[in-house]
C-alpha cells in the first residue's frame, strides 16, 4: 500500500515547495491583494452574465401551422351609414367570399357626432335572411286606375300622420329597380287596404313620398335604401315601450298578400303606441353606425369590405357617405400584461405606442360624394420565444404598416381594408450561457489572474535584486 502510494505522489501536479526555501516580500503582498479583489470582480461578472439571458434575432420563412386562421379586430363608427344597411364582407386571393358576416360583429347606432344611441340596445345580427319576395312583373298591368295615391311632400306630410293612428308609409325613388317592381304591388295593395278600412274607420292608411323630390323629408327618417317602408303610430315612426322609442320599419315580403295580411295584423294596434308589432324590425333612430368585433380569415391577401348592402333595397350613391373614424384595427390577440411586458423587453426594436394598432383614432372624411376609402395593411409576425417558457410561453405579435388613401368611382362606396401578409417571420429568442461554459471561464479567470499576478511578482522581484546588487558594487 504504501509503495502504491508513493508511486501516486509522482504523478503529482502541484509538487509543493517546502515553506523554508520560499521568500515572503511586501511587494507579493500587494499583487497578492490586488490579484484576489481583481479574480473576486471577474469573478461576479461572469457570474452575473451566466444569471442574465441575451436574445437573438433571425428572419425565417413563417412558421405558422398549415390553414391556420389569422384574427382581425376592429372598432370602426361611420357617423353616415345606417345600421339598417351596414354590413361586412370578406374575400381573399383564393377566392373565399363571404357576405354580410354577422355572428362575431356587433353594430351600435350612433349620431352625427358619433355619440352612442342611449336608447335601445346594440344591435347583433341574426343569420343571414333572403331578400323579400315580389309579385311577378306585369301582375297588376291590367287593373285599372292602379295609380291611386298621391305622394306625400313635406307640406301634407305631418297633417296626414297626425290624421290617421297608423300610416304605413312606402320611401321610394322612380329610378329604382326594386321601387318600379313594387310600385304596382303597392297600388293594388293600397287599393284593397283601403277598400277593407275606408275613411270612415279611419284605422290604417297606405302612402308613399318620392325622395327625388322630398330629398331632406327622407334623410330626416334615415332613409338610405330604396324602397324603405316605415309605420308611424299616431304621427311618430316609434313605439314607446319599457322607456325606450323604438322605430318600426316593415322587412318583410312585397307582395300584394302579405301587404294585405300585414295591415290586417296591424290594425288591431291602432291607437296603442305601447304595442309592438311581431312583423316589424327596428328602424333607424340615428344616421350612423358603430361596427366592431372581429372577422376569421385564412393568411393570404384578402379584403374587408364595409359597405350598405341589402337584398331587395337599391342605394343612391351620391348619398352614401363612408366617412369613418377608426377606433382600433389590430391583428391577433392582444398580449396579457405580463406578455406584454415580456415583448416590451425582448421586442428588437422595442414598442411604440402604436405597435400593434397604426390606425387607432384616425378619422378620414369623405371630401367627395362617391368616395371609397381604402386602406392597405402590410402585416408582419414577429414570435417571441421566452427562455424559460420555450413551448408554453411563446407569443405571436402581429405589426403592420398602413397606406390610406380615398378615391372616387361609380360603385356604390365603401370602407376597404386590403391586408397583405410577410412570408417572412421575425423570430427573436432569449438564451443564456451553458453551466459548463461559466465553469469554464471561471476557471480562466482564476488561473489567468494568478498566472499574470505570479509572473509579475516574479519580474518585480528580479528586478529587485539587479538593482540591490548593482548598488552593493558601486559600494565596494
């Protein structure tokens, strides 16, 4: 054991000095005390390092999931599109189209000066219906003396309301396609409504006015589509119940029958404004719209379209005013706090205050008549990939960029919101130094500062000596 053991000692590769042969000096001393307080600082900052984390930043083809869908949001008012018309399309470069989207969007009425309506509740659309029916063209060609009521014009129009207790009154315009197709159902309607409730019941009466001519009459009810039937109980287009005015406006089929069948129903109403009507849907209180929610669509250029479309209604586009203010538009989700400030610390550029939403409270006027705003969105992803959270705690920014501009042509008008999205996908992710590399480098640090701190010592004492001897031979 002990010849064992005296053949390990050669392998010895700290062989020590016996204390007695080695020299202590001041200037030792002092290197010693300045080698140990400099390895103690390296030492804490290459400590301090290993604790930190640094991030990297890399363009890589987007990685998103094959046919995943991209959320956009948004919050839009139009102070001069009817909720009554107001609706959102959406269509791509593959050819989706879809029409009046209406589960994810939410329309709240409100005023010229985009004020919220405090009357009534925010309306959400139901599913998709079809456009009213219509008797065939040419029906009534044979009836005559068909053209039996005069239009109203605003000087005969507040006596008459004031006269009978419901007026069921038909908006129209001449150049109209829907308006021509209704005008000899309406007739024959009136014909036969007043026939069955003549003067002297005095309970119901059919009328119609010509917004051609009685252009303000018709934008003071809110009238944007053509033909638009209103009911007005005892001279007031609204019913008051629960505190609340609510208009009445007729949505229903356009034919002779159901006409007739309708004012059937309705008369047992007359002279009950508390008293709601099944047939009927809320109409118009204010002139504008407020639209927001959110629309699913596939990551390829696409379109969202706002814009007043209505089966069965046509629109005068010289009336139509798409001036909009943009209360947000954003892509994605937007971050929790603590994702938020997560992208705050790691986002390569840092965020502005408009990061994620280029377009928050911009307003755009429509100067023209005939006006289409259109808004090109280029859309970028940017993943961050946490250190410690690698898979759980992933984020997905979306940025864009915004190019706005309004043009005129002879399509109805319009709010477009053309997006674009990179292929390209920054990813950022935050790493930190490995267990072996800080052991690594502490141990350089150590044994580097000791090295030099040694043959320092060694110099000065050398040095020390020459000196000492030149000066004992100049003494002899």
């Amino acid at each position: 054991m002990a010849r064992l053991f005296s053949k390990l000692k050669a392998i010895d590769f700290f062989k020590k000095i016996p204390s007695d042969l080695t020299e202590a000096t001041l200037t030792g001393a002092w290197l010693s005390i300045v080698a140990a307080v400099l390895m103690a600082f390296l030492f804490v900052a290459e400590l301090s390092a290993f604790l930190s984390t640094t991030t990297t930043s890399q363009l890589v083809v987007d990685r998103s999931p094959q046919n995943e869908l991209l959320k956009l949001n948004f919050n839009i008012s139009f102070p001069a599109l009817s909720c009554e018309f107001a609706t959102v399309d959406v269509s791509d470069s593959l050819g989706t189209k879809r029409m009046n989207l209406t589960k994810t969007v939410r329309k709240v009425p409100i005023t010229l000066d985009m004020e919220r309506q405090h009357q009534g509740a925010a309306v959400e659309d139901t599913a998709h219906k079809p456009g009213p029916k219509y008797d065939e063209e040419g029906r009534f060609d044979e009836e005559p003396d068909i053209d039996i009521t005069v239009p109203l014009s605003h000087e005969n129009f507040e006596a008459t309301l004031a006269r009978y207790p419901i007026v069921v009154v038909n908006f129209y315009a001449p150049w109209c396609h829907w308006c021509q197709r209704l005008e000899p159902t309406w007739e024959a309607s009136t014909k036969e409504v007043h026939d069955k409730y003549p003067e002297w019941d005095g309970r119901i009466r059919f009328a119609k006015v010509d917004c051609t001519a009685e252009v303000d009459m018709c934008r003071q009810h809110f009238i944007q589509g053509f033909p638009s039937i209103r009911v007005f109980r005892k001279g007031h287009d609204d019913i008051y119940i629960g505190g609340m005015h609510e208009h009445e406006a007729y949505m229903g089929d356009r034919t002779k029958e159901a006409l007739v069948a309708f004012a059937d129903s309705l008369v047992p109403s007359a002279g009950q404004p508390h008293r709601k009507h099944a047939s009927l849907s809320a109409a118009p209180k204010t002139a504008g719209c407020n639209l927001a929610g959110f629309v699913m669509v596939k990551k390829v250029p696409g379109t969202v379209h706002f814009v007043a479309r209505s089966e069965g209604h046509s629109f005068d586009h010289t009336w139509m005013n798409m001036t909009h203010m943009i209360h947000s538009f954003h892509v994605g989700t937007r971050p929790s706090p603590r994702k938020y400030q997560q992208l705050k610390r790691l986002h390569p550029a840092g965020l502005t205050a408009d990061w994620a939403d280029k377009l928050h409270d911009q307003m755009f006027v429509s100067e023209h008549t005939q006006s289409t705003h259109e808004h090109y969105l280029q859309v970028v992803l940017t993943t961050i990939e946490p250190r410690h959270s690698r898979h759980t705690g992933n984020y997905d920014a979306y940025e864009y960029t915004a190019h706005s501009h309004s043009y005129q042509s002879d399509s109805i008008p319009s709010a477009r919101f053309t997006y674009d999205l990179s292929p390209v996908q920054i990813l950022v992710q935050e790493t930190g130094k490995p267990w072996y590399q800080f052991l690594t480098t502490s141990c350089a640090i150590i044994g580097g500062v000791f090295t030099v701190a040694g043959i320092l010592d060694a110099l000065l004492y050398q040095s020390f000596k020459v000196v000492k001897k030149l000066n004992l031979g100049k003494q002899g």
